[in-house]
C-alpha cells in the first residue's frame, strides 16, 4: 500500500496482473487547434520581424492594451524572477473528483483527507453529491506546522441515505467530471439519470466506452436529450463481467471499477487504465470495504461486495501540479523543490526534464528538487508524445510545450489522448514562440535566452528571460492557462492571461504558491477600460 493511504488496505496478490500494456498512441487526434502557426498571434507578427523582444515597458503597454473588458480575473506575470523554495503541493484534482463520487456507493461515512476544497471542481462535485441528498462537510486544514495540517481539508461525505438518483443538471454539466456518479448511483440505488456535459476545449469526450462498460455489467443504458439513463438489470444489482476497454480511458476504467465494487460476481477489466488516480480510487474502494486486485496494472480484477462501509483515506498529492512547478523552475532556470510527491508517478516527466539538461532529485521524503543544468548550458530541446500512464501525461503536455519554447533547438510535441489539446500553441505564438502545428503534433523551435540567467555578465534577477516576450493570452483550458502562465515567468516584460477560472479549476492558489517562490505574478480583475486594471478586493 502506498504511503498515507490511510485505513486503506491493499487487495490480495494482483489478479490478472500483466495484461497488456495501455494501448498507447490510439488516439491520435486529426486535427489540432485552429490557427496555430509559428509565429501565429498579432503580436508575434509585429515583432518577429525585429532583431529580439521589444522592451518590456513596450511589451508591458501593448498587452495590457490588448485585454478585452470585461474578462473577469486577469493573472499579470512580469518575467525575469528567478525562483526558490518548495512548492506546496496540493491533493490530486483528479483522484479527490472519482473518490468523492466514489462515496455515494458507502454504506457508511467516509472521511476523505488532502482534498483540493479550494478548487472550483470539488466545489461543483460537492454539489453534485448534495443534490442527490449526499451529507457533505468539509473541515479546515491545521494549522501549519500542526500534525496532520500536511494532509489539507477533509471532506466527510454521508451517503448513508440519498434521496434521489437524478443530480442537479445545471451543477452537473458545468464539470465533466459529474460522469463518474453515474455508475455510484446506479449501483447503490439500481437505476441513475445524469446529464451530459458537451464537448469541451480539448476534445468531444465521448462516453461511450462508459456506457460499454456499464452495458457489460448488465444495465439497460440510453443516451439521448444530452441525458444518460441507466437501470440495473431485474432485481437492482448489476452482475460481475468481463469488461475489454478500447482505450484505457481513465474515466471509463474507475466507472467499471465503481460499478464491479457492488455487483454481483467477479468483474476483469482488461485493458484499463493505470494511472495512479485509478489506483487509488481502487486503495479507497478496498478501505472501504472492497475487494478490488491489480491496480496500476491494465487488469483489474473486482469481486463485487454486497455492500461498502465508512473508511478514512488521504488522497495522492498531485502529480500535474508538482510537474507544473518542476517545469516552471526549470523554465526560469530555478532550483525548487516540490512537495509533498511521490517520485514514481512522476517517472516519464522527470526523465524528460532530465533530458533538458536539469537534474532531479529526492530532497526529503516526498520531496524532489529540480536544478537547472549544470554549468551555464542552455535548456535542450526533448521530444515528447503524450500517452496514456505511465507515459507522458496528456496534462502536462501545454506546459512542456511551453518550456521547450524557450530551450535551445527543435523539438517535436505529439499529443495522442486528445484530439484538440494544441490551443497553447497558437497563444504563445503571441509571446514569440517559434511553433509550427500539423494536425496533433508542434515542431518547437526554442527561442533560449541569449546567455544563461544568473551566470556571469547573464541576467540574474530581473534577466532570467528566454527568448520569449509579453503579450496578452487568453488560456481555454486549465493546463493551458498553467503553460501560459509558465511561458510568462520566463518572457521579457509583461505577460497577462485571461481564462484564470479555468486555472482555478484546477490549480488550488496557483498564483499564491507562485509568489511565495519568488515570481512577480498579480491577479487582477480586468476593469470596464482595457487599461483599467486593478487588484480584487
Ligand atoms: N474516450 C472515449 N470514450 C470514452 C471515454 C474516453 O473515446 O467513453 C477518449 C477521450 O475522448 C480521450 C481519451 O479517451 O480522447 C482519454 O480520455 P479519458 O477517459 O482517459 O480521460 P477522462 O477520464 O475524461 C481524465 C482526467 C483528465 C486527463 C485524462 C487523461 C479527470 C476528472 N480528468 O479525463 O484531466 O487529461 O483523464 O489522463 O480525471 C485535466 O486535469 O486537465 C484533465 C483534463
């Protein structure tokens, strides 16, 4: 059992343990996002022609000129700061949204520690659960410093008695992750009706292979109206069967795995996904009473129970996020450390910081430190293709993109999870990256600064600028609002990205935890006039 799973307990020897590996690379998308070219913002056009970036007070005049009224918060990032520190990391977004609807299947309350309560996504997943007559309550973190403070809010959900199987619609289809009750509710009640989020900045995201797999089990299955509804078969309870993925979807695998939790017989997922949030939703499952084997493998074995109980659990730190601090220290030519993580599912994004020249390192327990290459050597460029785990992850995918946009030489990005996760590049074509899209891949051509930042007669504070510049960028998603925000950090003059809620979706205090390791980085509310910015109260 992984450390801090607490309560929970691991399943017996792996049933079915290695099957075959996730079908990586399956999905390679057709098309990438529309308008991404080298150079392909306004911005990027006016200036490429010049020699290097405008001066910042330039750079700094322009972007704020070019943010549209009206936008909501703004995050104004002044490149050049060098960083230091350690970089809290939060509970994973993605573990702490399947573990909370997890909950609907207990019998019993389930008290869930390092749950991210600040993001906007658990705040609707909390909703979710409540419209369904879920009891949820969520506790203050500890003092800092205090035992216990390191594992963040806990979040008590009671599900002893729900009273519906319908959650609210319009909380549901504002988070897409509201799919993952549906195969909770149907177990536990025998019948669910779930709305449907459409299709999102990154791709359509069907359900399809949700509905397969639920169809396996025995329910009756429709999606029509934008709703999907499902019955169990005669008698309430769905049956153990055994269940082929097509893709090791993420979302798909836990909705089997949710439902094989209460079902009737014994449930073999072939072909699942093993990403650690899959694992520990399994961890959580088993703590609470379950019978699920081979998790982290792409065979789950589940031998359904009649019913779960209460347990307690902490939630994995999160792995995107201690990425995105690691990227950005490299990116500004940094020495940070991230914790708490834990290395191992961190395995394919350190080797490809390793491959840019950086060294990472255990620092402590549950702590690594990046520093930058050695020696005054500039970033190198790495090649990198998104897959499913244990490859590179698809969410840290716009981040690296933007790091290697300020590394020196070519390098080529391939995204094969989702079929429209390239929007960053037309954005930080904007900031002078030199990218050019064809369908699901970007050639990057690094733009490194001009000598190393902090070496002799190099930058040091207030130089540590890649070849990027300032603009205004509008992020669509919230790992593009993370590589955006990135490629700021290292850009000359001033940066502003609009789209911050979609970052705080997902990224609890992101620009708080970026200031505490030194970075000049503001959140503003964008005023009526486009110059007319100002702090939130
Ligand atoms: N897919 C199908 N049919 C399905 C389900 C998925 O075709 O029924 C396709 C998707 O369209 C996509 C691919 O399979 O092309 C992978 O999707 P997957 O189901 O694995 O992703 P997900 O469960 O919808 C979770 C995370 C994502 C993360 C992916 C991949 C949550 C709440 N979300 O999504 O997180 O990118 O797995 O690791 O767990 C993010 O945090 O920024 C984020 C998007």
């Amino acid at each position: 059992m992984r450390p801090g799973a607490g309560g929970g307990r691991r399943a017996g020897a792996a049933g079915g343990a290695g099957g075959a590996r996730g079908r990586a690379g399956a999905r390679a998308g057709a098309q990438g996002a529309a308008g991404a070219g080298a150079g392909a913002g306004a911005g990027a056009r006016a200036r490429a022609s010049g020699a290097g970036a405008a001066a910042p007070e330039v750079a700094a005049v322009a972007a704020a000129a070019a943010v549209p009224a009206g936008r909501g918060q703004v995050l104004r990032v002044r490149g050049g700061a060098r960083l230091e520190g350690c970089a809290p990391v939060s509970g994973a977004k993605n573990s702490a949204l399947a573990l909370l609807a997890a909950s609907l299947l207990c019998d019993g309350e389930v008290c869930i520690r390092r749950v991210p309560a600040r993001l906007r996504d658990v705040t609707l997943m909390r909703q979710v659960l409540e419209s369904v007559g879920a009891r949820v309550q969520a506790g203050a973190p500890g003092a800092p410093g205090a035992q216990g403070a390191e594992e963040g809010h806990a979040f008590c959900v009671d599900a002893r008695a729900l009273t519906s199987a319908r959650p609210d619609a319009a909380a549901v289809r504002s988070l897409r992750a509201s799919i993952l009750t549906l195969a909770p509710l149907l177990a536990r009640v025998g019948e669910a009706e779930v709305a449907l989020p459409g299709g999102c900045a990154i791709g359509a995201r069907p359900v399809d292979l949700h509905v397969r797999g639920l169809r396996a089990l025995g329910a009756e299955v429709e999606v029509s109206g934008g709703t999907v509804r499902a019955r169990a078969p005669a008698g309430g309870r769905l049956r153990g069967a055994r269940v082929y993925l097509d893709f090791p979807s993420v979302g798909a695998t836990e909705t089997v795995l949710m439902a094989a939790a209460l079902a009737e017989g014994t449930t073999l997922i072939e072909n699942a996904a093993q990403e650690p949030e899959v694992e520990d939703l399994a961890d959580f499952l088993n703590a609470a009473g379950g019978h699920v084997a081979g998790a982290g493998t792409s065979t789950l074995e589940i031998r359904g129970a009649p019913s779960l109980g209460g347990c307690e659990f902490t939630v994995i730190p999160d792995r995107i996020e201690a990425g995105t601090f690691l990227t950005a220290a490299a990116l500004t030519y940094s020495a940070v450390s991230v914790a708490p993580v834990m290395p191992n599912h961190l395995t394919a994004v350190l080797a490809k910081l390793e491959a840019t020249g950086c060294q990472v390192g255990l620092d402590g327990p549950m702590r690594l430190r990046l520093v930058p290459p050695p020696g005054g050597e500039l970033l190198r460029a790495a090649d990198v293709t998104s897959l499913p785990y244990p490859g590179f992850p698809t969410d840290m995918q716009p981040q690296f993109t933007a790091l290697l946009a300020g590394a020196q030489g070519s390098a080529l990005v391939r995204e094969t999870v989702f079929e429209n996760r390239l929007g960053h590049a037309a954005e930080l074509g904007r900031m002078g990256a030199q990218l050019r899209q064809d369908g699901s891949a970007v050639m990057v051509e690094g733009r490194p600064p001009a000598r190393v930042p902090g070496q002799s007669g190099g930058g040091g504070a207030g130089g540590a600028h890649s070849g990027l510049w300032g603009a205004s960028v509008s992020a669509r998603n919230l790992r593009e609002g993370a590589a955006l925000t990135l490629a700021g950090l290292a850009a000359e003059g001033e940066t502003l990205v609009t789209g911050v809620e979609h970052i705080d979706r997902g990224y609890e205090g992101f620009d708080e935890k970026l200031r505490a390791l030194g970075a000049d980085v503001a959140r503003l509310e964008a005023g009526p006039g486009p110059l007319d910015m100002k702090r939130p109260a």
